[in-house]
C-alpha cells in the first residue's frame, strides 16, 4: 500500500535577473491559450510584465516562457523603510531663493 503525496506546483517564469520563480497571475494566458483556434485567443497579447519578488525588477517575459514550478510560490516581501527624516528649522527663518 503506497500513498503518494502530491507536490505543490504553481506555473511562472524565470526572473532574468535573479533566476527566481516568478508566480505568473491567473489572468495571464497559459500554454493553453490559444490552442482552441479561436480569433479572439489568437488576438491576446503573448508577452506581458512581471516584477520579481526578489530584486524588485520588472521584465517583460513571453507566455511560452511559462513553466511549471514545483513547491508553493515565494511570498513577496516588500523591503523595509527606512525612519522618515527630520527637518529642523534653520534659526527659525526658511531660505529664500534669490530673486
């Protein structure tokens, strides 16, 4: 009695930067897309943006580039902001331009 368990897959592409999967949205257009012949299939648009969670670049990547990925999608990390910085007053006067 053997019980395999399924891996999680996701489909994405490369980042061309960082070579880290890229989850690719579901309103992109798989493979699949257009293999059924229809004109409005065929009037997609076959590349389409990605930003990297990783190195934070955005690329332009093509719907034949798509992959299966095995594991579960890295979650995005958004980088850490820095302290807002304070300003003093300068003697209580602000500086004019010269006219």
């Amino acid at each position: 009695m053997t019980t395999e368990t399924e891996r999680p897959t996701f489909r994405g592409v490369v980042c061309l930067h960082c070579k880290a999967p890229i989850p690719v949205p579901s309103i992109v257009g798989g493979p699949q897309a257009g293999s059924d012949g229809t004109e409005s299939a065929q009037r997609k648009s076959q590349v389409f943006n990605l930003r990297c969670s990783c190195c934070h670049k955005e690329k332009p990547y093509r719907t034949r580039e798509i992959v299966e990925f095995e594991g579960t999608p890295a979650t995005i990390m958004t980088p850490e902001r820095a302290a807002p910085v304070t300003w003093y007053p300068q003697g209580g006067l602000s500086r004019a331009a010269k006219a």
